[in-house]
C-alpha cells in the first residue's frame, strides 16, 4: 500500500539499483533489499514488482534509523490489486474481472510499473455494487448494451449474488446477447474455480465448483478451461522470463509479459510483439501444444482460431520443446 501523499516516495528495485550504481541484475543477486534490517517493501504480500518507500531506503543506507510509516488509513491510500480485492472480499483475480468498470478505470494510478487505486474510490465501488439499477434485458434487433471491456466487471456482482445464475438471468440484468452472457459467466466460474484449486491442490474441478455453489449442468466449460487457467498460471513465470530476455535483446521497447489467452477452453497460447525496428520478427506466438514460432503480424499474431499454421510466410518454429531457455530461444532468432 501507498500511504496518502507518498507517492512520490515510491522505488522499484530497479531504482535502488541504480541509486546505488549497479546493473538491476547484479543488484538482485547480492540480495541487497533481502538484507537483515532493510525496510519491507510497502507492496502487497505476494506483489510480483515489489515497491519501496524512499524515505525509509534512504535512512537504511544512511545508518540511520528507518522511520515508520503511517499507520492510519486514508482517503488517498493507493491500494494494489491484492489489497483491493481484500477490502470487497474477493479473491485478487475477481478483483481483475471488476476492474474494467468505469468508475474503476478512470482512477486507476499507475506507480512503479503497477496498478493502483484510491482508497475512496475502492469504497465507494464496493457500495455501488449492490445498489446498481439493473437493465430490462436487451432490446430486440439491437447490440449488446455493455461494453465488452465492461462486461466482466458488471457480470461478477450478479454471481457473487446468485452462484447458480444462468445466461438468461445475466441477460435480463445487462441486456446483452446469450453467447455474450455465457461466455462471460464461463470466464468467471473459470476463474473462481481455479482460485479454489491453486489454493488447495487436492480439489478437482467438480469439487471446486460445488464448493462455489455452481450447478453442474452450468458449468460444464467452465470446469475445461478452468484447468486451462491454472496450467496458464503454472507457465506465467516463464513468460516473464522469456518476455525479459527478449527486451534485453532490444527487440522490446519494454519487458511486458506476454498476454495468456484461450481461443479454445482447453488451451493456453500467448503473443509477444516485438516492436523495435531491429526485432527479427513482427511478434512471437508461444502454443502450449507446439511451443514457439515467429508471426508475421503484430496487430494479429495468433492468426484465426486454434489451427497450428504452416510453416512459411513468416512462420518459423523455434528451438525445441515447449519451454526452451529463453537464451536458446534468443539465440535462434537472433541474425
């Protein structure tokens, strides 16, 4: 958490580093910030980009004694993404569905690298949801009535409501099509349920849906992709390696980990664009069946659906296996 008018305080690891003339790398391996009496970090337990307080840093590296921060909430606290779900009682991959709300996405700051929001305006957020006025379903002859970069955050209050909702009811609430209210409960009954199973490993998806309350005749796809979703999980952390030493390579204009998507329930793909004029190709494709190849597209690497494309016309299949290192995979693409 960001305490009220601290923000101009904040230091990412990459900061420190600098601040003290070293490279980030050699920096994280001395262990410098694990060191007995640094300061904690000020990001949530569990944060990926850990985010310091500068005034506490700088009195560590001074010898002197690390003053405490306030410990009182605020109006203009920054909360992050775990600290947020914690305040309405969700889990933080709830919190991702809700954050596409408007009043959400207007005041989202971003510090360091990472997604915050006001204090005031997580409250008043969690107020509004129950005392949103619902819609008489959808109009004939006419299109969705939510923006569908909304309609995660607008369908998550009706499940949390109602766990056995049906794409009707989701219908009538939002006035938006069936396969559009199906798909987005799929996605969040998706979600939850992978929530329960990353948290305790010996549920199967069954058990975890009836745990939340979904009936198993509405959950059928939801119970696919929700393994798609862990597994999406479980191969994060290589991503973000591979999207690493990609940028470093300077094919990158910064080290974003590549987006997870599932063109079908039961399987997990990702894209990485290359943007600088040196990169060797337009963008990167990584299939969990196949591993990775290059795409001759940025603005639509996946291609159409699932299918696995020939190689050719931009095409290449890299390195071997699914997950080789990413030097090897640098190295293979580099000229």
């Amino acid at each position: 958490m960001i305490r009220a008018a601290r923000k101009h305080l904040v230091r990412t690891l990459a900061d420190l580093a600098q601040q003290q003339g070293v490279q980030l790398q050699t920096y994280l391996n001395a262990k410098r910030h694990a060191a007995e009496g640094f300061p904690a970090p000020i990001s949530s337990k569990g944060a990926r980009t850990k985010l310091y307080d500068a005034e506490q840093v700088d009195a560590y590296l001074a010898g002197a004694p690390v003053p405490p921060l306030p410990d009182e909430n605020d109006d203009q606290d920054l909360l992050d993404r775990r600290e947020c779900a914690e305040v309405l009682g969700v889990s933080p991959r709830t919190w991702d569905s809700y954050k596409a709300d408007e009043q959400l996405t207007a005041n989202m700051v971003e510090v360091g690298g990472v997604e915050h929001w006001p204090r005031h305006v997580v409250d008043q957020f969690k107020a509004s949801r129950q005392g949103r006025a619902a819609t008489t379903g959808r109009p004939k002859r006419s299109g969705d009535q939510v923006p569908r970069e909304q309609l995660l955050a607008r369908t998550a209050p009706l499940l949390d409501e109602d766990p056995a909702i049906s794409a009707a009811g989701v219908v009538d609430a939002l006035g938006v099509h069936r396969d559009t209210a199906q798909d987005a409960l799929t996605q969040l009954r998706a979600g939850r349920i992978a929530d329960l199973m990353q948290d305790d490993s010996t549920l199967t998806p069954e058990q975890a849906a009836t745990a939340l309350g979904y009936p198993a005749s509405q959950v059928r796809r939801a119970l696919v992709l929700a393994q798609a979703v862990l597994r999406g999980r479980r191969i994060a952390p290589y991503l973000a390696d591979v999207a690493e030493a990609v940028h470093q390579a300077g094919w990158t204009t910064a080290d974003t980990v590549p987006a997870l998507q599932h063109p079908t329930d039961d399987l997990c793909v990702a894209t990485l664009v290359l943007d600088t004029p040196q990169a060797p190709a337009p963008a990167l494709v990584w299939d969990e069946r196949y591993g990775w190849r290059t795409a001759p597209s940025r603005r639509h690497p996946l291609g159409r659906g699932a299918a696995k494309p020939p190689a050719g016309d931009g095409v290449r299949y890299l390195a071997s296996g699914t997950t080789p290192d990413p030097d090897t995979l640098v190295a293979e693409l580099t000229p």
